[in-house]
C-alpha cells in the first residue's frame, strides 16, 4: 500500500512515516517515479516504532531495540524505571502542593514555609537522581556468583550468607499466588527461594548486566530495572519484600527513604525481611571498630569504610514508628537480618 493509506491505518501522517525513513528506521520498496509501498511486516515495524515513540524512547534507541531484538526488553526495562521515577516525582509535587494548600487554608502559608517546602521537594528528586555505582556491579555480572566466598577470610562479609538467605525464605513464609519484590536482586539468589513456592518474583535492580545474568538463571522471574528509592511498582501492589546485601550501598539518610518507598508498595498486612551488613546502633560501631583497629584488620576497616554499613536501630525505629511490628535476629557481628510485619 502507499504511504497515505500506510498512514491512515497507522493514525499518523505521511510526514511522521518519512521522518522515520529519514533516520533509518524504515525501509519501503520504491517504484516508479520513487512512489513508497509498505507491506505487512512494514506495517508492523511502523506500528513497533510508534509504540516505542510513544512511551519516550529515542529514535537511535528505537533502532539499536529493532536491530537487535534482544534489547528491545533491556531499552522497554529502562523506559519504565525512568516513567516510575517521573511518576514518583509527580506524586512528590502534589504532596507538596497540597501541604501548602492545607497551610493556605489555615492561613499559616508564609514565605518562608514556601521555600522550605520546595527545598523539600528538591532535595528528594535530588536524592532519587543522584544515587551512582561506584563498585560498577555490571563488570561484576557474570562472575559474581563465582566471588561469593563463605570461608577462607579474616573478615568474611559473606560468612552465613546461605543461612541467611534461608531465614529471610523462613521469615516470610509465602503463600502460593503472592507477589512479592526482591530489591538489589543481583543474579537472582534469594529472589529463586521464593520460585520454589510457586510464588511470583519481581526483581528489581539498578545493573543491566546483573539483571541480564538473573533472567538467564531464572527465564519465569519478572526481572526491572530500578532501585531503593523508585521502585518500578504501583502503590500497594506486593505481597512482601526482600533485600540482601544491596541496602549498605546507600547511605543511612537514604535508607530511610528507601524504607519508605518499600512501605509505598508494601499491602496492607504485608512483609519486608531485610539481610545485610549492619550495626546494632552507633555504639556497636564504634565498639567493632575500635577492636578491628587494635587487632590491625586493615581488611574489615577497609571495607566498613568504603561502603555504608546499616545502623539497625535506625531501621528497626522507622519501621516501628509507621506501624510495623519488628523482629532482629544476628548472624555474627556483622550480618543480621530485620523482618517487620504491617500490624
């Protein structure tokens, strides 16, 4: 058919169609005096291309995707954490304009409370975009599993890792036909507990490659790209929530964000159950590395040092406050696992 008939029963124009062709996009057959023909498959790829286009992919990303149909999922994963991040940012927005609503209404609306109020609100979309991967877990992918070591270190971060893991498994004790979300899921260890169950699997990572490594492991988990503070879900969709290892890669302000967020998505009389590399409070700190500095372990005070160890008293104190009942449980001096239920 020609371009106007190919247009109509796209619902676009002509002018979009040679655009596409124009970057590449498309490639009609031609006739006589260069008039266009597109048959189906054309069709197909025009109706692919306006789709992605619609959803804010750019046209170099629309053609690396159709190139190559393996990426089409890896740029749609992409495209719907940066949506989810803009929604969240949406939602931020109304909250504040709403506040200052309220504020108005009770005329108590001053100067100053408008600025502190959009600093607020700066500061949180600040906090959501500036979260970077200094330890560059895409290099890390394919040989992570390989690295866990459970034995063989003075200072061991992956001692009573598999214990672990199965406590969390046993902590939430899933019922078949739950959803449930694993955050920082990696190559899928902990989220893969779960699969046994007959239960259905998010999980959630900011690393492409380690994603692409877990939906090999695991081709029925539901794998997206995000992270703590914008999780690619809507509000209240999960059953329960999991974490191991991944939440000492924010800071202790941002934790408590991301504690937030997993509430955000949490059901009603669900639960989070959270694996990781952590302090009591800040006084366990400084007593471990005190000791670990009188005994010269340059490797566990390296390590505390370049990463950002939980304080559990700060987790265990938000999830109580926003009505959460709480149980702690210590592996060794370093690994515990937090396991808080909507009460």
């Amino acid at each position: 058919m020609k371009i106007k008939e190919a247009a109509n029963q796209l619902h676009t124009t002509p002018r979009t169609i040679r655009f596409y062709e124009e970057k590449g996009l498309i490639e009609p057959e031609k006739g006589e005096n260069d008039y266009r023909y597109y048959n189906e498959a054309d069709l197909w790829r025009l109706q692919a291309i306006l789709a992605l286009r619609e959803i804010g992919m750019s046209t170099n990303q629309i053609k690396e995707a159709l190139e190559d149909e393996k990426e089409i999922e890896t740029y749609l994963n992409v495209q719907r954490s940066a949506l989810y991040e803009e929604w969240l940012q949406m939602k931020d927005m109304i909250t504040t304009v709403d506040d200052m609503l309220e504020k108005q209404k009770e005329h108590k609306l001053a100067a100053e409370d408008l600025f502190k109020l959009s600093k607020q609100l700066k500061g949180l979309k600040q906090t959501r975009n500036d979260w970077e991967d200094k330890w560059n877990f895409n290099n890390q992918a394919q040989a992570y599993d390989q690295n866990i070591k459970t034995t063989g270190y003075r200072f061991n971060v992956h001692e009573h890792y598999h214990e672990a893991l199965a406590k969390v498994r046993e902590c939430i004790s899933p019922m078949s036909g739950q959803l449930g979300v694993d955050i920082g899921t990696g190559t899928g260890n902990l989220a893969s507990l779960f699969l046994e169950k007959d239960v259905e699997m998010i999980g959630v990572d900011q690393s492409e490659e380690m994603l692409k490594v877990c939906k090999e492991k695991h081709p029925e988990m539901d794998v997206r790209h995000g992270h703590f503070l914008a999780l690619p879900l809507m509000d209240g969709q999960a059953d329960f929530i999991t974490t191991s290892y991944a939440l000492h890669h924010i800071p202790d302000t941002q934790k408590l964000l991301a504690l937030k967020e997993m509430d955000r998505v949490l059901g009603n009389e669900g639960c989070i159950a959270i694996a990781d590399l952590m302090f009591k409070d800040e006084h366990d700190r400084k007593l471990k590395l005190a000791k670990y500095k009188e005994e010269e372990n340059h490797e566990a005070l390296e390590a505390i040092h370049d990463e950002y160890y939980a304080d559990r008293s700060l987790l265990v104190n938000w999830l109580k406050e926003n009505g959460y009942h709480v149980e702690c449980l210590a592996f060794n001096p370093i690994l515990h696992v937090v396991f808080a239920e909507k009460v």
